[in-house]
C-alpha cells in the first residue's frame, strides 16, 4: 500500500466539519428540548404543589372562622356578641354599655372596599367556670386553680347565682396556672359601666352572697395583615391573624397567625327579619361600604333583650343583636409567585392590569390589583349564628357540695 492509500483511509475513518456542526445542532436541539420539558414538569409540579397549598390555605381559614363564628353570643347578651363600635342604652335591661375594640370609626371601622374587612365578635368559653371565693371591684379570687393561664385582657363574666345579676370585667395581669385558689387582678373600671370594664357593679351585695360563677368571655377579632420575612421584600406575606386581645407577662400581644396567604377577607351579615328593606346580606353590595344606619348596622336602635317576643319591635331592626347569619369570603393566593406568569404579564401586559396580578372580586370589594404572578382561590360560605336568638344567659348547675350531689363542681 503506497502512501497515498494509507492518508485515503485515515480520511474515511474521521467527520469532515459540516459533519461535526450538524452533529452539534442536533444534539443542541434536543438539550435545548430536554431543558425544556425539564422546566415546563418543574414548573407543572410546582403549580400543583402551590394549588394544593393555595386550597389548604383556604380551608384552615374558613374551618376556624366557622368553628367560632358558631359559637359567637354563647352565654352573653346577643347586643354584645358582635363588635361594630360602642353602644349607649343603660336605661334597658340589662343595660347594654360598651365600648369597642380598636375601632376607630364605628361600623366603617370593621368594612373596607378597597382592602380587608374585619370579623369582631364574643362567646363565652363553654369549657371554663370557677366559684368565686371573694369578690371585690378590683380583684375576683377563684376556686379549683387554673389548667392554663390567664392572660391581661382576658374578659371574665361573674354572675351572682341563678343569674340574677352579672358584670364583665377585664383581667390586669397574666395569672399563672396552678393548683389552689387564684387571685385574679381587674384592670380599669370603664367608669361608665361599660362592657368589658363594669368593676363598679361588683360592689352589688350579690357578689358577697356566695354560689359566684366566675366564667371566660373568649375575644375573636380576625384581620389580614402582612409580615415581612426574612429576606422577603415589604410589604411582605400575607397572613389572617387572630387577636384575642391577650397579653403575656411582659406586655406583648398574643395574636396568632391562622393562615399564610390569605390576602383578603370580606364579611357580609344577614337580617332576616329586618323590615329595613335593605338588601341582605348587608355589606355584600359590590362598592357600597358598610355603614352605621337602619340600612346598614344600626347602633342608635335599642337592641333586643333575652325576654322580647320575635315579632318585637327590637327583634326587627338591624341591630347587630339581631344578626342571624355572617358570610364571609376567603382569598388565599399560591405561597410562591409562578416566574412563567409574572414575565408573561412583564412583557405582554406592560402598563396594563393582568390577570396575574388581580385579586377577585368578593362581598362589597370590587376587584382589586395585588401583588403580580401568582394564582389565586376565592370561597365563600355563610355560618348561621344561632345564640343571639337566645331567652335567657346559661347558667349552669354546679356543686356546692364538692361534688358529692353528682353535679358540677365548676370546674367546667
């Protein structure tokens, strides 16, 4: 074989350089499509996972509202149940006096149409009762001791026996849990009687009788708010808060966080009895807020008592003794902004409102423009709440007898 022959061969095992470019396109191609259906399942789980948190989300928040709402005007007048602002009737009976929790403005105070609403309400915790030892305006000693603490703000309801008489007071300082008799510390009387900060009526000889229940009046005060977490630009996640109006020992307020996400809570009540002719529910009239009228929620009408008839005039109107059933809507978003979305909307919807980035519309909030990119779940549902429809405060038996009758011995 002659030397020419032997560089013929080498040429034919080896790739001329179209050969080799081809051959990189090719597998460039398919990198390129690898890649892409890599992102497009990343993506698509990613989606699925936040859906599914998005839905979570949802539920936990409906379930805890609905849970309490339930029990919103157990054991307390129905006037009282639902905060919309203080109200001023002492010539009724019992008189209702009250102030308000953080409310600035009332009724308008707990209703936004261009943001969150609040849901404030009251209920008697069924699982507490203690016998008063000794009562004063300024301090309530209980028997039995305390499975768990009591926290400064905590309302306490004391009602002379056979509920011929009963004061709200506010606790004024953490008491610790334990055995034996307690010492609860009040903090300020209202001096106006008003509810929860009635000390003055503890001086009633009642209170000194003997056979005194002490029972728990639980605060539920649910709101949006955001949180800026670490290494989340403001104004930061979105949570729905609960505030009890609890502190702890060294005054710092106890709200709890009951969902991530949440961006947004709108509530509505319904009158079903009203003769108002407002539209029910009231408050779920898209642009219209809630207002402080016979239309709206009516704190000027005297509110209803335990023994009305239900055709009584009181049992008409739109007090908020009146409510029979609270609408709530929820909307939670993903807990992670879709990057697919929030460039779709940077490119193609520059200037303009997208679709990534509008929350829905929900009760009297017409839709509204949040943060970009991420998807969102509304759901609404209506909890009936049927104590304020009540005769007459619970008033439960109970042994003075250490329980040697079978009964009660107040512990709950």
């Amino acid at each position: 074989m002659n030397r020419n022959e032997v560089r013929g061969a080498r040429r034919a095992r080896g790739f001329t350089l179209v050969e080799v470019l081809m051959s990189l396109a090719v597998v460039g191609v398919m990198a390129a499509a690898a890649a892409a259906l890599l992102l497009s399942q990343r993506r698509a789980l990613q989606n699925s996972s936040g859906d599914r948190a998005m839905q979570e989300t949802v539920r936990i928040a409906v379930h805890d509202m609905g849970v309490n709402l339930r029990r919103a005007g157990y054991g307390i007048e129905p006037a009282l149940a639902f905060d919309f602002g203080p109200m001023n009737f002492p010539a009724q009976t019992p008189p209702v006096v009250s102030q308000s929790y953080l409310c600035g403005a009332a009724v308008t105070c707990r209703d936004q149409i261009a943001g969150p609403d609040e849901l404030v309400f009251y209920a008697r915790d069924p699982s507490f009762a203690r016998l008063a030892t000794a009562v004063t305006t300024n301090t309530v000693t209980v028997a039995g001791g305390l499975a768990f603490p009591l926290y400064q703000g905590q309302v306490l309801q004391v009602m002379c026996q056979s509920a011929t008489l009963w004061a709200y007071v506010t606790v004024g300082a953490m008491v610790p849990a334990g055995a034996g008799a307690k010492v609860i510390p009040l903090g300020a009387d209202s001096g106006t009687g008003a509810f929860p900060a009635q000390n003055a009526a503890l001086a009633n000889a009642c209170f000194s009788a003997g056979n005194v229940l002490v029972f728990k009046v639980d605060r539920f005060r649910y709101h949006v708010a955001r949180f800026a977490e670490a290494g989340v630009a403001p104004p930061g996640r979105p949570y729905l808060m609960l505030d009890r109006g609890l502190f702890d020992a060294g005054g710092n307020a106890l709200e709890e966080p009951v969902a991530a996400d949440v961006e947004d809570l709108q509530v509505s009540y319904v009158f079903p009895n009203s003769t108002t002719g407002a539209v029910q529910p009231v408050g779920g009239t898209p642009g219209i807020a809630l207002a402080s009228a016979p239309t709206g929620i009516d704190l000027a009408v005297i509110p209803s008592a335990y023994a009305d008839p239900d055709d009584a005039v009181t049992r008409l109107t739109q007090s908020p003794a009146n409510i029979r059933a609270v609408r709530i809507a929820v909307v939670a978003r993903t807990p992670v902004a879709d990057i697919q979305l929030q460039n779709d909307v940077n490119v193609a919807n520059v200037g303009s409102v997208s679709g990534g980035s509008l929350i829905p519309a929900a009760g009297n909030r017409p839709v509204q423009v949040g943060d970009v990119g991420y998807h969102r779940l509304m759901i609404e549902t209506t909890e009936v709440v049927r104590n304020l429809d009540s005769r007459a405060p619970y008033y439960p038996f109970y042994s003075t007898n250490n329980g040697a009758d079978g009964l009660n011995v107040g512990g709950g």
